[in-house]
C-alpha cells in the first residue's frame, strides 16, 4: 500500500519542485513567462523520469488563474485544484498502451473543436504514444497541422524511435534524462525526513542503485522498506528486503574465479539458488563489483578515496580493501572480459530454461581460457 502512495504523495505539483531536468523546465518556463507555450510538445525518456509530472505542471501553469507575472502555478484556485485532484474535463489523459487510443483519438478529433469546459486550455497528454496505430497517427497528424489555439497536444514516449518523423518534426521535443545516483538519495532523504523516518545513506544509496535511474522506482523501494521496517532503517535492513545477496557472496565468488576453480563456482551458484536468493540480483551485484573493481583499478592511490565516494560510497573500510585486493590479481583486460561475460549472462538469465545455466556457461568458458 505505502510503496504507491509514496510516489503518488511525493509528485511534484511546481516546476521548482522537479528534481534536474533542468533544461527542459528552464525552457517551459521562458515559454510561458513570454506567453509563448506551443501547441505540441514530445517528452521522450525512460519511464519514472518526470513526463507525466511535467506534463501536468503544465497543464496547471497555462490554466492557473492567480499565476499573473509567475510561471509557477497557484496550487490553490479552482483550476490548479481540479487539475491536481484529478477531476478536470479540460485535462484529457490518454494512455494509448492499454488501448492503443483509437476511439480516443476520434473522440479528440470531434471533441477539440469545441472550446475548454471550463479553463483556458484543453491540454491533452497522450502516454506512451508510440503505441498509437497507424489511423490513430494520423487523426492526429491532422490536428497537429492546424492545432485550434485553445489545444495543447503532450506526447509522452519512452520509445521514440517508434513514432513517426511526420508527428516529431510538429512536435516541441524534450528529452527527459535518468538521474544521477546522488539526485535520487537527495530526493529520497527529503521523503524519509517527510515521513520522519531514520535511514542511514548507505541504506539509501543501496536502494537508488537498485531504481536503476528512475525516482519512481526508487520511491516504490523506499515505500516498500518502509512498511515493513521500523523507523531506524538500515543497511542491512534494506539488503534483506531487497534480497540483494551479502556483499561476501560476490567476494566468494570471485574468488572462485582466481583459484580457476568451476566445479567449485558451480556448487557456489547452485547453492545460492537453494538458499532462495535471486539470481539475476546476484549477477548484478556481481557486476556492479567488478565495475567498482575496474574503475577502482585505474584510479592512483590519491585518488583511490575519490573514486571510492563516486562509485562505492555504501563500502566499508574491509570492503574497499578485499575489492582493491582482489583487484590487483586481474589485469584491466580480464576484469572487461568478465564484465562483458556476466553482462551477458544477466540478459539471459530471466529466459533460461534453467536460471543458473547462463552463469554456469560463464564458469566453463573461463575455464577453458588461457589468460584468466
Ligand atoms: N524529475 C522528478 N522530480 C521529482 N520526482 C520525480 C521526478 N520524476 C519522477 N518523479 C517521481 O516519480 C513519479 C512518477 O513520475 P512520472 O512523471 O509519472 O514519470 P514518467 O511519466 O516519466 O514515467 C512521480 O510521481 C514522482 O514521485
Ligand atoms: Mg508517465
Ligand atoms: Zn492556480
């Protein structure tokens, strides 16, 4: 329950309150300083990112009446409440994943020349609107070509390499990015001191590496900690609900890998499959250790803690210390091989008829190889 209304909760309602992004939101707020919104904007990038956020922004900026000199909306009068409740006819939400928006798009098409209900602009965004089929393209190319003035058109994708040239070139284009690591730990802590609720930053940093760029995501997991945590979260907390494996069962592994022991690899990884961790989370911790290995390797001794706060902030002391040691066992182009190799194995691990076997395959092709 907790994990959905965090995200809900914490979606930003001012463009102020939108984390980076900062491109873009500089750019809608000069428009809408100078009265110059345009009538279609595409918002690409992955999902979690702020399209929707920023869309609906929008929505309230160009309708909010108290908004005068300011380019943030009001949040307060009628317009910005019934937008932010979700209640607004003018505000026409289209998700063209789940019915691909046909009858949508004839309904828009006969319903945009009529004016706004009730504000300014009618604004529409259409989510995910490569899934669009080829009628609906063009109902909407139509419009698009002669956009009423009282319309606004927000198309929102995550593949934009689907929609075609026709649509983007009449299109504003954004380009939504994934978040740096520390964006996502600052918007986290604000939410754990919203919720008052204690959580130490390694715990956060291992929760936003595990959103893999997506705040969203990041929210899900805190929310999921959470509800099932007291108000003094931890690591190791945090390790378990996720179920990322202990650090030491990387180590253990790699340490196989040196010894060029497979059978003992083997039994190692059958054996973390018993204990009922997940594989796939396994192999990527394995990979996000051998990455810190990598980089940590090329990084000169000054520079070591440098880079340690860069890309290995949750480590401990010992940590830092097996993973330089072990490090310096393997040459630089070693550690790529086994990068490239377990990046592999990680892609075919959720389609595997057997879920270790990508792993195994690793093991046996290292086996036989002459350099490692
Ligand atoms: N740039 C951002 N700043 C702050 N929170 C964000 C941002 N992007 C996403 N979020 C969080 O993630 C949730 C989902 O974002 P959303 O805008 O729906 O993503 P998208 O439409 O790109 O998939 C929001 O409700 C908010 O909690
Ligand atoms: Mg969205
Ligand atoms: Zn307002």
């Amino acid at each position: 329950m907790e994990n959905l209304v965090l995200y809900r909760k914490y979606r930003p309602k001012s463009f102020g309150e939108v984390v980076n992004q900062k491109h873009i939101i500089q750019t809608l707020t000069n428009a809408i300083l100078l009265g110059k919104v345009a009538h279609a904007y595409l918002f690409c990038g992955p999902r979690g990112t702020g399209k929707t956020t920023v869309a609906r922004i929008l929505a309230k900026a160009v309708n909010c009446e108290e908004r005068g000199k300011n380019f943030e909306p009001c949040n307060k009068c009628p317009a910005c409440v019934e937008i932010n409740e979700g209640k607004s006819m003018d505000l026409i939400e289209i998700d063209a994943a789940s019915n691909r928006g046909i009858d949508e798009i004839r309904e828009l098409r006969e319903g945009i020349r009529f004016s706004p209900a009730r504000l300014k602009y009618k604004v529409f965004i259409i989510d995910e609107a490569h899934m669009l089929t080829r009628e609906a393209f063009n109902a909407l190319l139509k419009t698009l070509e002669e956009p009423p003035s009282h319309v606004i058109f927000i198309l929102a994708t995550t593949e934009v390499h689907k929609m075609p040239q026709t649509i983007i070139s009449r299109c504003q284009r954004f380009n939504f990015h994934k978040f740096v690591l520390s964006d996502i730990v600052e918007r986290l802590k604000f939410i754990a001191k919203e919720e008052k609720v204690k959580i130490d930053k390694p715990a956060l940093e291992l929760i936003a590496l595990n959103a893999d760029g997506a705040i969203r995501d990041a929210e899900s997991l805190l929310g999921q900690v959470m509800a099932m945590e007291d108000k003094d979260i931890t690591l190791e907390e945090v390790q378990t609900i996720l179920g990322t494996v202990d650090i030491s069962a990387v180590v253990e592994m790699v340490n196989f890998i040196l010894k060029r022991d497979a059978a003992g690899a083997i039994t190692f990884i059958n054996k973390i499959i018993e204990e009922g961790y997940d594989l796939g989370q396994f192999t990527k911790s394995l990979i996000n250790y051998l990455r810190k290995m990598m980089i940590l390797k090329t990084a000169g001794n000054q520079e070591i803690e440098k880079f340690r706060n860069l890309i290995a902030p949750e480590f401990t002391q010992e940590q830092l210390a097996t993973v330089l040691e072990q490090g310096q066992k393997f040459s630089s182009g070693d550690l790529i091989k086994l990068l490239r190799l377990f990046i592999e194995a990680e892609n075919q691990i959720k389609s595997a008829v057997f879920p270790q076997l990508p792993l195994e395959m690793v093991m046996v092709e290292l086996l036989g190889d002459e350099h490692i």
